[in-house]
C-alpha cells in the first residue's frame, strides 16, 4: 500500500518542466513517466475496464494498481534470483518458471496469494501431503471410505 501511495504522491506533486525555447519540441510525458514506474497505469486501467463494471475508473487508482503490481514483481523476482543463485551456485543467470515456483512457495506471504496458482513449467512440488503418500492407507480403511 505504501508504494501505491507513494505512486499517487509522487504523480500529484510532478510539475511541468519550463517551455522549451523556439525551435525544439515540446515533450510529452506520460502517467508512467510522471509517477516514475515501470508498468503503465494505462495498461492496468485497460484491464480494469474489462474486468469490472465500474463506470469511471480514476487516475489514482490506475497508477496505484501499477504499483502495487511493480512492487509484487520486483519481490518474486527478487526471491527467484536467490533462489537460482542458492542451487546454481552462480553458474547460470537465466530464471526458469521453477524458480519462480519455489520462490512463491518458500515465502509465506506469496504462497497465501499465489498457492494455487498453476505455474507452467514449474515442476513438482516437494510438500507432499501426509495423507497421499503411498501405502499410508490400509486397504481395509480404503474400502470404508469408497462405500
């Protein structure tokens, strides 16, 4: 929530920067530009539009929505880069879809918003229920459970 503020803030106190003197062009700067992130509040108000029936959708809540977004990216990212440097030992620097996986499921607060999410290419997991391990169920309790 800090970082949306922030966002919001910094977008609500940028000032114009002086005329530019004759014969140069004027610059344009963008929502991205004047609330200096990297994922465009445009880009996340066009996907609110389709995804809500809201009738108007503030500027604010886009360059908000962009920054709560940057900030989960650049933390997944983060925790997958130490993860690929844990079990590489820094012989490789490209990061797969199974350390992003193991990075989401190694922090708590990511495996509540993102533990179901299905991960492409992600692999398996290590955290095997109890209960589905083989041979774990006699067969005389499988029996009662089926009928």
């Amino acid at each position: 929530v800090s970082e949306a503020r922030k966002a919001v803030n910094i977008y609500k106190e940028w000032k114009a920067p002086p005329e530019p003197k004759e014969g140069e062009k004027k610059k344009a700067f963008t929502w991205r530009k004047k609330c200096g992130l990297i994922i465009d509040p445009i880009w996340c108000r066009k996907l609110t539009k389709q995804s809500s029936k809201a009738n108007t959708i503030t500027k604010e809540n886009s360059i908000a929505k962009a920054a709560v977004t940057e900030y989960m990216l650049a933390e997944i990212l983060e925790l997958a880069a130490n993860h690929l440097a844990e079990t590489t030992n820094n012989k490789t620097k490209r990061i797969k879809p199974r350390n992003v996986q193991m990075a989401i499921l190694n922090d708590e607060e990511l495996y509540r918003m993102f533990g179901k999410v299905h991960i492409a290419a992600g692999g398996t997991t290590e955290h095997i229920h109890q209960n589905l391990r083989k041979n774990n169920v006699k067969q005389k309790d499988m029996v009662a459970a089926v009928y």
